[in-house]
C-alpha cells in the first residue's frame, strides 16, 4: 500500500478521530472551525522504513481527519519531486516529520511552514518524542530492581546537558545514585561499561544513534549477562533480545497525542511547545534474563507487563 495517501476531510471519522476533534475544538472555543470554512492541510513525512511509526502515522492521520487534509508523504530526496513540490506549491499548514528521518525531511523541505515532529529519539520541535519521562523510567527500575542503588547511564559523549540533567535529577528524587558513562562510539561501549561494571546495581541507556547501534546493544547485552549487571532496555526490542525489561510505546495512543499536539498548532494563534513524552508505558520482561540475573520477579510487577519474553 503506498505511503502518499490522502485522507478527505468529508470521511466519516472514526469515533476517537470525533472525540478529539470535537474536544480541542470546545477547548479552543471552536478554534478549528476556521475562517470561512477553510480546512486546513497536514503532511505527515514518512522515512523511508517506518516499521511500527507506520502504525503511529496511521493514527494520527485517522485522528486529524474530520479537521484537516491529511497526506503521508515519503521523505524523498528527488529535487522538484514529492514533498519539495507538496511544499512549495503552498497551501500546506503544517509538517509533521515522523522519525528521525520524517523530521529531518520536513526541516529540509519547510521552508515558512510550521514544524512538528512526532517519534523521533529526540527533537526540539513541538510533538512527541519516542523517549519516556526520565521519573517514569526511575520510578519503573524501582519496582523491577527495589534494592538497585547506583545505576549506569550510557550516553554519548557529545550529549547536551538538558537531558542528562533531567535524568540526573529523576534518579536523585528516586533515591538513585547516577553515574554516567559516556562514549564516543558504538566501539566505546563494550570497554567503558566493563571497566565501571562490578560497582552497578543496573544499567540504562540515553537513546543517541551512537548507543542504539546494534553494535552497541550486542556490546551491552554482552556486558550485562557477563558481569550480572541487570540491563534496562531503551525499547521493546532490547528486552526481547536480553535486557530484563524495556518500557515500550504505544503507536497508536502515540499517534493520537502527536494529532492533539497538531490541533494545537492549526488552531488559531496556536503556539508551539516543547516536545512531550508518550503518556502512556507498556512494560516488556524477559523472565529468562531474569533467571539467569537472578533478579525476583513480583507478581504485581509480572501482572502490570504488556508482554513477557522467556
């Protein structure tokens, strides 16, 4: 089924599509209802494999349809083609870059067209990353490692300070003690957790290309299993692969809080944001890593898991 599809405003939505149209549009005192009738137009840029954020894409789409056209475009680069033609042939209210690579396509192509992202790692755009709230995360090792006290952070070494800092303070109002291990490659991975190792009770990730590699996740894996240092996955995936848990998204509540946000940006005097986390966490157990850590599992914690991997 091909990606660049056009979603009429006239189709009937579906009921969560009306919900949420109908509620931003009281909330906004009707803002929606635009001047003379106008409707506006949405162009969701896609990256060239979008895996599971086919399944966010989709949502949204569905969600912004009784307020606006909405079109999934690919992120080509063809000069004059595509989403460069879509763009400057004007009419276009709002681009919303779905991944990174959506994002970095739209940013390309915007030119004085307002800008969202929506599943990317990390951005600075309004929208919803694909990184959860550093207390959610603290507050989740918590109940899978109750007796975890110090905790390492692998990042890369070029990472700005905001986000360490959040996670810095999220483990603090835990009762964690943070230490950061930062590294310059997918190569440093292996070597600088080794070395820091014996002295952790746990291990996590700040999502960066750098340590998402599957070099890096292989290394990191390798490490946990080898030194028993229980390994918290960036997503649902690393679980499954050997980390003793992940918390994963929800492509779909992810789509319609990436629709919300776009609502607010096509309402009139609509401002920007900051980027948001997903709401909503679904946790994923490896309950053989677990075994193999030795780490007990609470029935309450295994009752609250969306998938568990043996």
């Amino acid at each position: 089924m091909s990606r660049s599809r056009l979603l009429q405003a006239g189709k009937t939505p579906s009921p969560t599509a009306r919900a949420l149209a109908c509620g931003w549009a009281m909330a906004l005192g009707c803002g929606l209802v635009l001047a003379q009738g106008a409707t506006r137009t949405v162009l969701l840029v896609m990256p060239p494999q979008p895996g599971k954020l086919e399944v966010m894409a989709q949502s949204a789409a569905r969600a912004l349809a009784s307020a606006a056209q909405v079109r999934l475009m690919p992120a080509d680069a063809q000069p004059g083609a595509g989403l460069e033609a879509a763009v400057r042939g004007g009419g276009v209210d709002l681009l919303v870059g779905v991944g990174a690579a959506g994002e970095q396509a739209a940013r390309a192509q915007a030119g004085s067209v307002r800008l969202m992202s929506c599943g990317a790692p990390t951005t600075t755009l309004p929208g919803v990353m694909l990184e959860h709230d550093p207390a959610v995360q603290f507050a989740q090792l918590r109940r899978m490692l109750p007796t975890a006290h110090r905790v390492g952070l692998v990042l890369h070494a070029a990472e700005g300070s905001p986000r360490l800092d959040a996670a810095l303070q999220a483990a603090r109002r835990a009762g964690l003690e943070l230490q950061p291990l930062p590294v310059e490659s997918a190569a440093d991975v292996q070597p600088t957790v080794e070395r820091a190792a014996s002295a952790l009770d746990a291990l996590m990730v700040l999502a960066d290309a750098q340590v998402l590699s599957p070099q890096a996740a292989r290394a990191l894996l390798t490490v946990s299993m080898r030194q028993r240092v229980p390994l918290v996955g960036p997503a649902g995936s690393w679980a499954r692969a050997g980390a003793l848990y992940a918390l994963e998204w929800d492509y779909e509540d992810l789509g319609l809080q990436c629709a919300d946000v776009a609502l607010r940006l096509l309402a009139p005097r609509g401002l920007g944001a900051a980027p948001l986390a997903p709401r909503r966490a679904a946790l994923v157990i490896n309950r053989r890593a677990a075994q193999v850590l030795k780490v007990p599992l609470a029935e309450d914690v295994l009752r609250s898991a969306e998938s568990i991997h043996d």
